[in-house]
C-alpha cells in the first residue's frame, strides 16, 4: 500500500544494523507476511486483492522455497493470515469460503487435517493469530476456534484485540517474524 511504502526504508536499515542481511527492497507489489505465511518448507502465498502474482514469484526466487498461490476472493478476507493460520510445521487453521475453489482444493490436498474456522470465528479475526506450535495467540471473541484448537491439544490464549479489529487485524498484525 502506498501509505506503508515509506516503513520498507526504516524496516531495511534495522535488519541491515541487526545484522540480518540482506534485506532488500521488494519489486513487486506484496503486502508482506499479510500475504506470506511459512509452513515447514514451503511458504503459502495470498493473492487476489493486494498482493500480486508476481511477488509470489519473486519471494520463490529470493527464499529458494516452494510458493503455493491462494487465491482469496472474499473482500473481508483480504490478506491470508486474515482467512488462515499456520498452527504447526504441519497443520493449518482455515476459513474455506475466503478462497476459490481452486485455492480450497489445493488446502485440502495439502492439509486434509486442517482445523476448520467457522464463519463467525473468521470474522472476529481468529484466524490472524500467532503460535509457536502449541500456544496459540488469538481473538478471544473467536470462541468455537478456541475449543477446536483445545480439542486437538493446542492451548489456545484468548486476548482483547477489538481496538486491532478496528483497524482491519489481530493478533498476528502485532508482530514480525524473525527466522535466521
């Protein structure tokens, strides 16, 4: 977005002092890891509204790692980690009906054991959550995946994000992901 197009200066300089180069200025349009989620090997991509095919291709070359292109196609699911979590090296938390039906046969093949997010839970943004393969950080409005995610022995840890909803994110849009 172009409203954001001046943090890509500041973000690079702290990586570059933190010593965590290269970091570089991306040339194609990405909305970052609102679009770009990693799971083991690969990395999940979200397209369809502001993020472009093209990025897709770009961060494959940049990271060296498989990128699988999902395309969402419900507005109020506009980045992937507003529609999908990543829970574990293996296992995913979705909303189906935010991505096509290419997308959502492309999720099952991959993930047939997904944790399934209903409909309210995705709109109070308990998708846009953290976790570090057992806590989960999410919505506490996002009930019924609180005790999905129990049920398959995560420990979901509910927190007050309605002043981040306002804004369009949750719990994940509080934070930045750092890998070596």
């Amino acid at each position: 977005m172009p409203s954001a197009q001046a943090e890509g200066a500041l973000y690079r300089d702290w990586f570059d002092a933190a010593g965590m180069s290269p970091a570089i200025q991306a040339i194609e349009l990405n909305e970052g890891e609102g679009d770009f989620l990693t799971i083991g090997d690969m990395i999940l991509a979200g397209t369809g509204f502001r993020t472009s095919l093209t990025a897709h291709r770009e961060v494959a070359e940049f990271f060296g790692r498989e990128v699988i292109s999902l395309t969402l196609v419900d507005p109020r699911f506009y980045h992937l980690d507003t529609a999908l979590t990543v829970l574990d090296e293996n296992t995913i938390a979705y909303f189906p009906d935010a991505f096509s039906a290419a997308s959502q046969e492309q999720l099952h093949d991959l993930f047939p054991d997904a944790v399934i997010a209903t409909q309210t839970d995705a709109e109070a943004f308990g998708l846009n959550a953290m976790s570090d393969g057992l806590h989960v950080v999410l919505s506490a409005t996002a009930v019924d995946l609180h005790a999905t995610l129990r049920d398959r022995g995560f420990e979901p840890i509910g927190v007050d994000t309605s002043e981040l909803i306002k804004a369009g994110g949750s719990a994940k849009c509080c934070t930045l992901e750092l890998r070596s």
